[in-house]
C-alpha cells in the first residue's frame, strides 16, 4: 500500500498528489512514469511522475478525472492508500544544453512537460515554457514554471486568460520573428501535438512529444503501447514515452486510443450511477458486473481494454478447444484455458 500525503485541486476534476514512494523517489528521472493500481484487482493507470523528493521519499502525480479509474483516485483525500504503484518506467527524457528550449504542455500536460522544464533548465537551455487549456481555469502549473523557466506565456481557447488562441499560436510567432528555437518538446492531447510536430517541421526544428497511448502492463509484453515512429513499430512503455514528433504516426495513434471509448464510457456511467446511489467508492464489482456484463464484454481478471481484448481472445480459445476436443480429454500444461491468475 502507498500511503498519499497531499490531495489537492488544482483544476476542475485535476488533483495533485504527493504519495509515499521512497524507492521510486529516488530512481525516478524526467520523463518516466508509474502504472498505478487503486485498488487490488483494479485496472492499471500510467501515470507520469510530475515532481519527486528522493530525500522526503514522495512523487508526486496530477491526475485529470476522465474515467472511472482516475475518478475513482481523484476522490481520494490525504491519509488514503493507494494499492499498487509501480515504477519508475520507460526510457527517461533526452537532455542536453541544445541552446533554446520551448516546453509546450497543453491542459495535464503540463504535468508531464514540468519535470523536463527542470532538467532543461539545470542543463543551462534558455527555458521558455507555453501553457495552454480550453479557459483560464485548466490552465496549470503556470506559478511553478515561472519559478523555472526563463519566459512562460499562456494561451486559452476561449481568451479568458493570456494570448486569445491555441499554443500553436505564440510558437509560430517566435518562429515567424526569426527568434532562435533550437528544441521544442510538447505534451497533450493528440491533435496538439500533431499541429505543434506540424507548426515546426518546415523549419526543421528538434521535435519531441510524449505518448499516452493505451498501456496495461509497461513492460512491453502485452504491445497495447505500441506506436508507428517512422517505419518502425515501437511500444511506447519501453522505447518511450518520447519519441520524434516528426515521425510519430498521429493519425494511427489517435484510432488506437478511441478503440475502447464505448467501454470505457459505459464503465464510467456505471460507476458513476452506483457512486451516486450511495454504494460507496468501491462498490462490489462481482454483484454487478454479474448483472451488466456478459463473458464477451468484460473479465474482472483481466481489467482494462487490451485486458478485454485478451480475454475474448482466451475464452475463444477455449470454446474452440471445447468443440474439437472430445468430452474427456484432459488439459495440458501450457494449454489450460483457465483464466489467468492475477
């Protein structure tokens, strides 16, 4: 169990946490991330690591509450635990003195682009950081970057705040001025990235983005994670999370990600509606998954959307084996086609 040590709001439905970790305090490096469990047979969340202090043995993580899961961590207060986090993963941020460096994060992303501020930083690039979000309100971290960086602008898509547009906006301007712009890393939705990779390829300037694509088990073997980079098939929680923008295969990541939207939607109204009936955060998952799903649509052992997908694919199997096998043949190691353990 790990302990967390500060919950608070920084936006709607955003909360920052600082929990217990001392091992992963001390290993964790800009860039990488966790893959965390709320509770024991829950479904696995990455998460990347937002800021840590390997002396004080926390991290700390931002969490955007746009499903059932990160709800579920979002309604947790100080003195809860969390039942499993593990890390840190994937290959840590690429830093070096490359001279000026843009950091664009994009609503959460600016989680995930802070800690590489602080490292570009530390490595003595002229830091200029571009904070964007829908209104004023998602719009985050904008005090801690100015405490870091050399220049910090914001932008909102309905003006409430700063510049009146997309974070596109200011960095095709410095590019337009002649300003030198010598690395630019952006974090945040798919289309953002996707025009930030675009608004720089002309003038070939080192791009970087950070992936979020779906992930279960961050080490590789299950290839949910994996991501078109140029030519090559690469699994974002062992090669990544960053790659060159100017090769990530946005349009193929963007379908891969709304795979399970339909899923994962339902899931979240279900809880939704038994949270709101007043049957506590974790109600019982077998009384009613019972009830709402059938063996094609969900495996409480195999939680999470390539989980889905794995358990179809296991139950197929073992229909099939059924069908050919006669009635007393007996199971074989290696070809069970009992569910997995947990």
């Amino acid at each position: 169990m790990f302990p967390i040590l500060e919950a608070r709001s920084l936006a709607p439905d955003v909360v920052y946490f600082r929990i217990e970790a001392p091992r992963i305090a001390r290993k964790r490096r800009a860039g990488q991330f966790v893959i965390l469990r709320v509770k024991d047979g829950g479904e696995r969340i990455p998460l990347t690591i937002a800021d840590s202090d390997p002396d004080e043995g926390w991290i700390a993580l931002i969490v955007q509450g746009v499903g059932k899961t990160t709800k579920m961590l979002n309604a947790l207060t100080a003195g809860d635990t969390i039942a499993d986090v593990a890390g840190p993963l994937g290959e840590p941020s690429h830093i070096e003195n490359f001279g000026t460096a843009v950091s664009i994060g994009g609503g959460v992303g600016a989680a995930i682009a802070y800690p590489t501020a602080v490292a570009l930083k530390e490595a003595g690039n002229e830091v200029i950081s571009i904070l964007g979000g829908r209104t004023r309100e998602l719009v985050i971290l904008e005090n801690e970057m100015r405490e870091i960086c050399d220049e910090v602008l914001t932008t909102t898509d309905d003006g409430s705040y700063g510049i009146h547009g997309r974070v596109t906006d200011p960095l095709a301007e410095m590019i337009r001025s002649g300003r030198k712009i010598d690395f630019v890393l952006a974090i945040g939705p798919i289309p953002m990235m996707k025009a930030v990779a675009e608004t720089t390829r002309p003038h070939g300037i080192r791009t970087v983005v950070s992936l979020n694509p779906i992930m279960v088990d961050g080490t590789g073997m299950c290839g949910g994670c994996r991501v078109t980079i140029g030519d090559e098939t690469k699994f974002a929680c062992v090669d990544g999370p960053e790659f060159d923008a100017h090769l990530v295969d946005f349009d193929t990541l963007s379908a891969r990600n709304r795979a399970y939207l339909d899923f994962e939607h339902h899931r979240l109204e279900q809880y939704e509606h038994r949270h709101g009936a007043g049957e506590g955060l974790f109600p019982d998952p077998e009384k009613h998954d019972a009830e709402t799903h059938d063996a094609e649509t969900y495996d409480p052992e195999t939680h999470g959307p390539e989980g889905c997908h794995l358990a179809r694919r296991i139950r197929a199997l073992k229909d099939e084996a059924e069908r050919t096998e006669p009635q007393n043949a007996t199971s074989t190691p290696g070809t069970s086609a009992s569910r997995p353990e947990e």
